[in-house]
C-alpha cells in the first residue's frame, strides 16, 4: 500500500516535470544589495508574470570572463543570462562567448516610441552589451577629520594634497581610474587624458603624481573595503562604488560625504552567453526584454542609488522602497551630481589593461 | 621415480602459491585503484594539462595560416615595409576568421605580447565586408547566377585543375571554419571574399582546361571591368598600424604552435627577434615576486617553527588528560573558517585597529606613530604563521610523544646539564618532525592565495595572486600556467635539495 502510494507519487513528479513548461533559468550577477535590487525590480516580476519559469540566482559575476571560458572548453554551458561589466562584456565579445545582439530588435523601445538604440545611447559600448544601469567610481571623505580644519575637499585633486587634506586614502589596487585622476590632477585636460597615457612618458607621469601619495595608499580590491575602513576611520578619503557610499550614508549612518567632481561614469548590463539552446534562447530574450523596459529599469532605482541606462527611465525614478527618500538626487547622472563627470573609455582599456596592468603591479611591488 | 613425483608435486604447489599471491597482488591493485584514478583524473591531468598550456600557441597559425606561412620566409626589421602580397593573404585569412569571430581571439592572444593588436583586429574585422568584395559577389552572380549557390562551389572545390587551387583551397578552410563552429547550415551562402578569390585565380593565368572556359568565358570580360581592389591600402585606411613592422613582428614570432614566450614573461624577459630582451626596471615584477614569495614562506616556516616547538614540547610532556585539552585549543582555530580567522586579523591589526588602540592607551607609543601591521609582508606574516601553526605543532607533536623520557633522563644522570641533554639527546630526535612540519607549512605556505590577497597590501602578495589574476582577469591563461609551472619547478626543487640535504626518510609525521 505504501509502497504504491510512492510510486505514485513519484511518478505524478515526473510527469508534472515533463508535462508542463517549466525551465530553470541561471542567472548571473554580482550579489548582494545589487541582486537583491534586480530581484525585486524584475526577476520577481517576471516569475509572477511566467509562473513555470524559475530563476535561480548565481553570483559569480566577478569569474564570469573565466568560468564561461572554462565552460566553453568543456562543452557544458549551465549559465543562461549574465551581469557584466562592459570591460568583461567586450572581452567576452572578443572571445566569441557572448552573444551579439541588435538592440533595436530585441529591446523595447521607449514608451514614446524612441528606439532603443538611441535611449540607450552612449551606454551601448560593444555589440554583445545591454545595459541595465549607469554607476560612478567616485570619493568619499570622513566629515569630521580635525586635521583638516573644517574644511572639505570640493575638488578630486584634493586626493592627491596631502597638506590641506592629510590622512590615510583608499584607491583600488588596478590602473584603471587611478591612472586618469593622476593624469588629470597632474594638468592633464580631459579630453587628452588617454592620448598621453598612450605614451610612455604620459604613464610615467601619471605613475609618478600617484607617487606623491604613494605612502598613504591603502589599496583596496573589493568594492566593500572603502566603505568599512572609511567608517573605522581607518581611511579619510576614498573611492568605490556611489551606491556603497548611499548604502554607508543614508543606511549606516555614517559622517561621510561623497565628492562627486570627476566621477568615473561607467555602465553595467547583460551578456547573452553564445550556444544556447533555441527553446532557451527564447525564454531568456523574452526575459532581457521585460528586465531593460522603460518602467522595469526605473524600478530597479528603488533599491539602489544607480541610474537607470535609458534615458526614458530617469523621469519615472521615484523614492526608495524601504527608507522612502527620494532617489533622484543620489543618482550619478542628477544635474547637481554630474557637473563634472569623467566617461571611461572601454576601447582603450580593452587594448591597455594588460600591460599597464604589469606596469602598475610593478609600481606598486616596488 | 621418487624423484619425478616430488618434482610434480613441487611444480603444482608451485603453482598454487604464485597463483594466490597472484590473487594477493590484484586484489591489493583492487583497493588502490580507486584512489589510482582519482590521482590520475583530479591531479595528473590537470597539471599535464597546464603545462601543455604554457607552450602552447596554436590558435595564431590556425586563424592565419596564410599569412603566417608568407611571413616565414620574411626578414622583419626596422624599414621593413609589409608586401601587397601579404596583405593579401592577411585578406583570406581575416574575411575567414570574421565569420566565425575569431579574429578576436587572435587579436587578444597577441595583445598580451603587443599593446594595440586586440583593437587592432576587432576594428579591421569590423570594415573587412565594406573593403568592395560585394561588387565582386554581385557581378559574377548576375553573370552566372549558379555562382549564387553553394551546390557549385562544392563542384568546384572537388575539381582538380591546377588553376583553381587556391580558390580550391580557401573555399575548404571556409567551410571547415564554418562547421567547425557550427555555422554551416543547409542554406549557407557562398562568402563574397570567395568570388574576389575566384575572379583573382580566373584573372592570373591562360585557360588551361576545356572545363574552365565557359565559365572563363563568361566572367572574364565582368572581371576585367571591376574595379581591382587594392588590399594594402584598405587595411592601412583601417588602421595604419598595419604599416607597423612591431605588428608583423609580433605575428612572426608567435606563428609557430609551440612558443617559449610565456615562461620568458614570466621571469620579465621579452621574446624578440633576435632572442630575448630582459625587460625595462619599471617593468620587471615576476623574478621580485618570486623572490618574496619564497622570503616570505621560509619566514613563515621559521616562525611557525619558533612558536610552535615549545608548544609541542610542552603538548608532548603532559600529562594525556590535559594535553588533549590544550591539543583542543590548538585545533580550534583549525576548525574556524580561513576567511572569517583572516578577517579577525585586519580587525586587530589595522591602524585604527585593536592592537594599534592598545599601545596607544599604555602610553608605549603615540597616536601619530602608529605601527603599519597589515597591508605588507608583516600582515601577510602574522596572518600566515597563526593559520599555518597546527600543520606545525601536530607533527612535531607526534614525533615528541615518541621520545622516551628516559633517554634526557639518562643523559642527566650521566652528568649533561639540561641544556646539553636537550641539544644532544632530545632535539636530534625531534628533527623528524621538524623536517615533517617544515615541509608541510612551506608547501602550504608558498602557494597560499586568499591571505596575502586580503591583507598582504602591496608587498606582501604572493606569486598565487599573480596566477589567479590572469586566470579569472585577464584571461592570459598562457602566462598563468607558466607561472604555475615554475612555481611547481622551484617546490620540486626545493624538495630535491631537502632530500639530499636532510633525507626524505628523515620526516615522520608520527
């Protein structure tokens, strides 16, 4: 008797497995509070909206480069849509392990009929990118360093002025940004920046402005590390992700301010690996295309300080889900935010990453 | 007769033996086996795979053969200019590589050895199907509408005359391209590069086959009215560093299948045309990391050593109930998670940390001097020693619980103080474990990765986060397991020297 009962049930679960729709599809992303704000904003939707699709959420965003590599030289793709990075993204492009998309096709346009392409704009950096949200790398400082008089940096040379604004600062333990902001506080103009750190004299003179504050470095390499040293007081200044510095201010409550002048504007989105299965293919576009609409984006604002990519998002962003404070002023691209932003050239970077990435380690280890 | 009888029954019995100890030996294979594999699948392979990856360079012949195969016999140097010839070739090979995108690839593998080369590659894939090959496609098509069809281009390819090799020859490294990265479907259409191909071998000589002259016939007086295509400047118009002799150079020296040029990066040469090139000062960091890596484990080893044999001897000459007790405190940070034992210690080692606020509260220094303990070698050290220690005091531990107390006692007796009976009775036979816990923290040690990552700060990173940036970053997989190799090298070594030094037979783990 029980033994039928068992097997019956066993066998209604394989049926019900075999009948119905369903599909599990991975998705890939960073973790933590930005997970989370892509969960509410579209995954959980989309769930609710596609009841035998199930989503299940993988955070391996930072090895995505590698273990898609990985999973491509053992023939056994188990991710179905990835977060990534535009520097990843066209990596991954590169290697002929994400997709290339036009984003016209398989993207929404505005609710006004703007094509996607061109709300999108600037943020569509490579063909194998869509992106999601715009972000910045940018400073904070502590607000009550006694040293520094009352005074408050207004200027991101400040980082490098060891005598109005003394103490410990954090700077991420890479080239990229580091080398601009050296460049530019060196009286480099903006639109030059790249165009000398192509020479050799230009990375050395970059290399060497960082050596002025050299000693007071501590470097970081998780996007973390910033916000917990700057509320130990272990750093006075220091650069990370804007939305760590809204999660730190408004969240913890800490006495530190972001310094938003040459802000480092820089994308996030989705990659489509290559070689997915038809049937799958098609769940996964039908879900980037619900995940990048106008109104999906705009919500995602609710839970994290980064700015929607489309343009047509920026006027429907409202106030935060749980602290209900209105996010629009804490977005990199607010007027009041964005009176000087830096745009990261992915093409470059693509072609120089590695071997300023040896020089720089050099620099660092000597 | 006796004789012969106890020879047969010697034989059999004989027999009976090796056939049991036959059995005796398969079944021992039997137990072994499993774990056989397991080495095999888990361990052997991967690093035989690994090393394979250090030399190996396949991916630029196979994505250019044509061109690699006309720069062979090519003397590149400074006032070399690239041939229109080449550029042609370069043509094939890129139209080729494109559809299937490897290009890219090629263009990522050669920007590790030259700056420039991904973008370099990435751009020209992009304009390669605007250089007039549609001009070509559409003419001859309208001319001869079964070119159109991919069923006469395989007639084509299976003909024999001499005239069309080449064409011959591209259409098959296209198709095989195609398959290879299933891009081949039934309704594939020949490439316009093809018909430039084509009308170029059509162009080059007389007509030598009665087959070939309708079609020649046909599509010589198109062709003759085409505009020819001028590849040199097209590729230049791209990107003018195709005039570069660096670009070419770097594409000569790495067309062979099997390249050195990944372990001279790893030691900071350069891999040149006329033999290797240490590196620039501000450009050598790998023999510097080396370096410290083994400073630091043999650091690490030897504090371990110094902390952790006084607490084995102690451990040792305990009574059992209490040593299990202690032996308990020793293992308990053993059984604490690595990640949450080397946050503790950015906790209290930091400046504003709970070491720093202590000496500063006893007034031993002032808050301006505060003492640099993390973010450096010290940090990596002090983190390091305390993780590392029960792989230390376990078998020293061992060893000392072998050591009878009779021997120190002997000594003493007959008249050695107790610092002589200790250096001369009781620490030779300690060595074993000593030699035993050495190895194992050093081992452990010189490839330990996420400790120096979270607190080692600038100087105080091993080699291991050099490999796993280009593993999971950088993608320079070549370079990665190079480094790995040597790495694996010098521990060999060092193995081999201990062995010939102390004598492996010399290590006891209990």
């Amino acid at each position: 008797m029980k033994l039928t009962k068992l097997s019956t049930l066993v066998l209604g679960c394989i049926f019900i497995a075999n009948s119905s729709q369903a599909m599990d599809l991975t998705v890939v992303s960073w973790g933590g509070a930005y997970s989370k704000s892509q969960i509410n904003a579209y995954h959980d939707p989309y769930m609710e909206l596609n009841p035998d699709i199930t989503i299940i959420h993988d955070e391996s965003s930072a090895e995505a480069v590698a273990k898609l590599r990985a999973m491509r030289e053992a023939g056994n793709l188990t991710w179905d849509l990835v977060d990534a990075v535009p520097a990843d993204a066209i990596r991954l492009c590169d290697e002929g392990l994400a997709m290339e998309v036009d984003v016209d096709e398989i993207l929404e346009p505005a609710p006004d009929g703007t094509p996607a392409s061109e709300d999108f704009g600037a943020s569509l950096v490579s063909e194998c990118f869509i992106p999601q949200i715009v972000y910045s790398t940018t400073f904070g400082f502590r607000t009550d360093v006694e040293s520094w008089n009352g005074n408050e940096p207004d200027d991101v040379c400040d980082v490098f002025d060891l005598e109005a604004f003394p103490g410990k600062r954090s700077l991420e333990k890479r080239p990229i940004n580091n080398m601009e902001w050296a460049l530019l506080c060196d009286g480099v103009a903006k639109e030059d920046i790249y165009d000398v750190l192509e020479t050799e004299e230009g990375q050395n003179r970059a290399l060497a402005k960082l050596d002025t504050i050299k000693d007071d470095i501590i470097w970081w390499s998780a996007g973390a590390d910033t916000p917990q040293w700057l509320a130990d007081g272990e750093v006075v200044f220091g650069s990370t992700y804007n939305g760590r510095f809204f999660a730190l201010i408004e969240e913890e409550e800490q006495p530190v301010k972001i310094l938003w002048d040459a802000q480092v504007f820089e994308y996030d989105g989705w990659i489509i690996p290559t070689g997915l299965p038809e049937d799958r293919l098609a769940v996964v576009m039908d879900l980037v295309r619900f995940a990048t609409d106008t109104q999906r984006l705009a919500d995602q604002a609710k839970y994290i300080s980064y700015g929607p990519a489309r343009a047509s998002s920026n006027a429907l962003v409202g106030q935060h889900a749980t602290l209900g404070i209105d996010m629009a002023p804490h977005m990199p691209g607010h007027p009041d935010n964005a009176y000087n932003v830096f745009y990261f050239n992915y093409d470059w970077w693509a072609d120089y990453r590695d071997d300023l990435d040896a020089k720089f380690q050099a620099w660092l280890a000597n | 007769m006796v004789n012969v009888d106890s020879l047969v029954g010697r034989n059999s019995l004989h027999r009976k033996v090796q056939r049991s100890l036959r059995i005796q030996k398969l079944r021992a294979l039997g137990l072994i086996a499993p774990l056989f594999i397991f080495i095999l699948i888990s361990f052997v392979i991967p690093i035989g795979d690994m090393l394979f990856r250090s030399i190996e360079n396949q991916l630029v012949s196979e994505v250019l053969p044509r061109t690699t195969e006309y720069l062979k016999s090519e003397q590149i140097n400074e006032g070399w200019e690239p041939p229109d010839e080449l550029f042609w070739h370069l043509y094939i090979d890129l139209a080729i590589a494109t559809e299937v995108k490897l290009h890219t690839r090629v263009g990522s593998r050669l920007n590790y050895e030259k700056t420039g080369i991904s973008s370099l590659f990435r751009k020209t894939g992009r304009s390669i199907k605007k250089f007039g090959a549609d001009d070509y496609s559409k003419a001859l098509s309208e001319q001869m509408p079964e070119l159109a069809s991919i069923d006469y281009w395989e007639l084509l390819s299976q003909g024999t005359s001499e005239k069309y090799g080449y064409t011959r020859d591209t259409y098959n490294t296209w198709k095989k391209n195609l398959i290879a990265n299933d891009h081949w479907s039934e309704k594939t259409k020949p490439s316009d590069f093809l018909f430039v191909v084509l009308a170029n071998d059509i162009k080059s000589q007389e007509i030598d086959s009665s087959l070939d002259a309708s079609r020649e016939e046909k599509l010589l007086p198109v062709i003759s009215e085409l505009p020819e295509i001028g590849f040199k400047e097209r590729f230049l118009d791209t990107d003018e560093d195709w005039a570069e002799p660096d670009v070419w150079d770097t594409i000569q020296l790495y067309s062979p299948s099997f390249t050195n040029g990944y372990y001279l990066n790893s030691v900071d040469f350069k891999k040149g045309s006329d033999g290797p090139k240490i590196r620039p000062e501000n450009e050598r960091l790998y023999v510097l990391i080396f370096s410290r890596t083994l400073f630091m484990s043999v650091t690490i080893t030897l504090v371990c050593l110094l902390l952790g044999y006084p607490v084995a001897y102690f451990l040792a000459n305990l009574p059992l109930k209490y040593a299990n007790l202690f032996l308990i405190l020793v293992l308990l940070p053993f059984w604490t998670s690595l990640l949450v034992r080397t946050s503790a210690w950015k906790v209290l080692l930091q400046n504003e940390g709970v070491i720093n606020d202590i000496l500063v509260a006893t007034g031993l220094i002032s808050n301006l001097e505060r003492l640099e303990l993390i973010n450096n070698q010290t940090g990596t050290i002090i983190a390091m020693s305390h993780i590392l220690l029960p792989f230390m005091i376990l078998p020293l531990f061992s060893v000392m619980k072998t050591i009878h107390p009779s021997y120190v006692r002997a000594a003493k007796s007959l008249g050695a103080t107790p610092w002589t009976a200790f250096r001369r009775v009781y620490f030779p036979q300690s060595i074993p474990g000593i030699g035993a816990g050495s190895i194992l923290v050093f081992i452990l040690s010189i490839g330990y990765y996420i400790t120096p990552e979270l607190v080692g700060g600038t100087t105080g990173t091993f080699i291991s986060n050099r490999i796993a940036y280009h593993i999971s970053s950088s993608l320079n997989w070549g370079l990665g397991a190079a480094l790995g190799s040597i790495l694996l090298a010098v521990v060999l070594a060092l193995y081999w020297v201990y062995d010939r030094m102390v004598g492996i037979d010399n290590v006891k783990l209990g």
